[in-house]
C-alpha cells in the first residue's frame, strides 16, 4: 500500500494542482475523453476508462495510454468597500503553466474479463505574490495548494455479449499547504491555533471504490453508469484548525449516467451527466455563517468552503473520416459550486468556471500505435460576492465590502497509445 501511494503522488503531486474545471475535478481522464468534453461512461476509449467507468475497461482491449496536458489557468479575486484595508485586485498567478500527466494499462485475461490500472489525479492552487490578507498580517505569499492523487487498480467483467460490469479500487493520496493565514491563526477564531497555517505540506490517504455497468443495446448504442461512494481520508493533521473536523478532507459521492449513439458511418454522438456532492463533505460544503460567533475553524462544527453540490453535463461527438483519423468536438457546462455569499474563504480557492469548449484527435500510426490530442477552453468567469463579507471590526466582523472571484483556463494535450 505504501509504494503504491508514492507511485501516486510522484505521478501527480506537480501536475494536480491547478485542475479546477468542475469544483476540483478534471472535466474528464483521458485525452481522448477530453476532446469530446470529458465524455467517458458509455464511450470508453483507452485505458483510462476506470476513472469514469471501469466496466469500460473490458471494451478497450490490451492496451498502455500515457499523455501528459499543459494546463494553464488564470484566477484572482477583488475586494471592494473594505473597512480594514482589504480592497483591491489581485492575480493569484505566481505560477499559471502546469503539466499534467496521465497513465493508463489494461489486459484481457480471456475473452471476458479484463484487469487494468489507470492513474489520474485532481486538484486546485492558488498562490499570491499579494496576499489579499495582508492588512490583516498575512505573509506572502497567500493561498492554498490542494492535490489529490488516485490510482485505480479495475476489474471488468463481461456479462453475455452486451453487457459489462466493472469495479475499481481508488487508492487515493491528497497532499494540502495552507500559507499567509496568519490573522486567523489564534485561539479568538481556531479550535487548533498553531496547526493552521504555513505548517508545510500535509498528506492524507484513503481508499475507496467505483462501481459502474455498461450496456450495449445494440451496435450503435451504448448506456452506462458509474457511482463512487464518499471516501474516508485520514485526517491533515498540520491543519486540524484550518479545515473542519478537524482537519478530515473526505473524497466527496458522486456519480454519473451515459450513452452514447452511432447515428451516422462513423459518426457517434455522446454525452454524460455526473453529479459531485461536495456538500457531503465538511470543509468542502459547511458555510461560513456561524464564524466566528457560533463556531470556530477546524472545529467538528466548524465553517468551510460553502460549496453547493453540482451537475455536470457533457456532449461530444467523434467522426472518423477514415480509418486511421478521428476528430472529436465537445462541450461540457456546470453550476460553478460557490454561491454569492460564500466567496470570502473562496478566494483562495476561486473555482468559477462553468462553459467550456473542447476539441480532439487521434491518428493511428500503425496497426499497434496511435497519438492522440486534445484542447480545452474554459470561458472566463467572475463570481460577484452578495453578503460575503461580515461588516464590523474583528472578531465579529471582517470590515464588510465584497468578495469577487475569477478565473479562465485552457489546455493542449497529447497521449500516445500502443495496443497490443
């Protein structure tokens, strides 16, 4: 279990640190999902199908996908009408370039089983050389760096000669920093003073599992499911008053339908919806309202990002106008999981995006080897605070004003795939 979570976190702990598409979560695993708008549950492709739906795996054959994306994002926020000095507008882009890799394997133990491994990871940072805080005595730079890393050992099995069931094993390792928080570091405000900021890079681990079915009604149309439980992580001790139940950081239940549909030679259409109920999850889902009168940070009862429960819908279609060549288009849109009222805690973590717009390819080099590509771009956004700000000095209050979030993103990707 130890060497399998290093492998983990060396694999993603640069990369997984700027992937706020939909919450913290990538748009979909795989680059050949990406380019159609991260559809994946009833369309597996590759060998990264277990990160949406194992019970795809058995579909893709003996096959290896390793990719890597070059993920770039700007985000920042803005305060206005502050009391204590808070005001102004500030980019959280002390770094914007992130390379992000992906790893899958799969091999056919017989004609109707199938194991393989796919490795991914999701995230979010933000770091200010300006620390928003700073008036209050917060230290640059500012912010938070979140990574979660996930391998996915998956069996699937197929059920008769349309069916597929499918489970896989997420092995998960988060890693969490927390800097330039210093005002709220004191007993006035934390249940754990002292364990709250600028204490390094914590890490927590857990295990968990995904389940999905896949269907193949007939030859053009497919339909899919795939459900993750909520995952117990150990707790991120170093920050225990920071993030609520002291320091617990769950992996968040979601789950997701598919189909997809070959309505012309060649041409298929798809499209998903997963739910990600980040509301289940104490520091992810708990709002702010009770700080600091009711409840303090870190404490069982205690605040955390406020964030809302989400849907994502994504639609994509894939053409091959020969057989070594397919195109693939998507686009993929959400309910960006901060509300108006939330946005103060959120401006270290400014996950605002809710359109985006992708496009793909791949190119069979042989009968063994093909390369893949893909682009991602996420419309700009800008989140305007409505009551976000506690009016008042401190304890109680926070000098009032409002909070305002931003943030827009784009990706180039490229995988290469051998089958074998």
């Amino acid at each position: 279990m130890r060497d399998i979570r290093a492998v983990a976190l060396a694999a993603m702990l640069t990369p997984a640190t700027a992937l706020a598409t939909a919450g913290y979560y990538q748009l979909g695993y795989g680059i050949k999902a990406k380019g159609m708008g991260g559809v994946a549950i009833a369309l597996p492709q590759d060998a990264l199908a277990a990160a949406s739906n194992p019970a795809g795996m058995v579909w893709v054959g003996n096959r290896l996908d390793a990719g890597v994306e070059r993920f770039v994002v700007d985000r920042g926020s803005e305060i206005v009408g502050n009391s204590l000095g808070l005001s102004g507008s500030r980019d959280a882009n002390a770094r914007k370039v992130f390379p992000v890799p992906d790893f899958g394997f799969n091999r056919m133990l017989g004609e109707r089983v199938s194991l393989g491994v796919s490795v991914f990871g999701n995230g979010g940072m933000t770091r200010y050389r300006d620390n928003p805080l700073a008036a209050l005595g917060g230290s640059n730079p500012g912010g938070l760096e979140y990574v979660q890393a996930v391998v996915a050992p998956a069996l699937a099995v197929k059920l008769g000669e349309r069916y597929s069931a499918g489970i896989a094993l997420n092995l998960v390792v988060q890693d969490f920093v927390a800097r330039g928080l210093e005002h709220f570091d004191d007993p006035i405000f934390s249940a754990s003073p002292g364990n709250f900021t600028n204490r390094g890079h914590d890490r927590s681990s857990g295990v968990g599992v995904r389940l999905g079915g896949l269907a193949r009604f007939s030859d053009g149309l497919s339909v899919g499911a795939s459900y993750q439980p909520r995952i117990r992580m150990g707790r991120f001790e170093n920050y225990k008053g920071l993030l609520a139940d002291h320091g617990n950081f769950d992996v968040p239940e979601n789950y997701g339908l598919g189909a997809a549909l070959t309505v012309a030679p060649g041409v298929t259409v798809a499209g998903d919806l997963q739910r990600i109920n980040f509301a289940g999850v104490r520091s992810l889902g708990a709002r702010f309202d009770c700080f600091p009168e009711r409840c303090l940070l870190g404490a069982s009862d205690g605040p955390g990002s406020g964030w809302r429960n989400t849907t994502v819908y994504k639609a994509g279609i894939a053409y091959e106008p020969r057989p070594d060549l397919a195109l693939r288009a998507g686009v993929a849109w959400l309910r960006q999981p901060i509300p108006e009222s939330q946005t103060l805690l959120n401006i270290f973590a400014p996950a605002v995006t809710e359109r985006h717009i992708t496009l793909g390819a791949t190119l069979r080099l042989s009968r063994s080897w093909e390369l893949s590509a893909s682009y991602m771009r996420a419309v700009g956004a800008t989140l305007y605070g409505s009551s976000s700000i506690p009016a008042g000095p401190p304890p109680g209050g926070v000098g009032g004003g409002e909070a305002n979030l931003r943030m827009n993103q784009s990706a180039l990707g490229v995988s290469l795939g051998w089958r074998y």
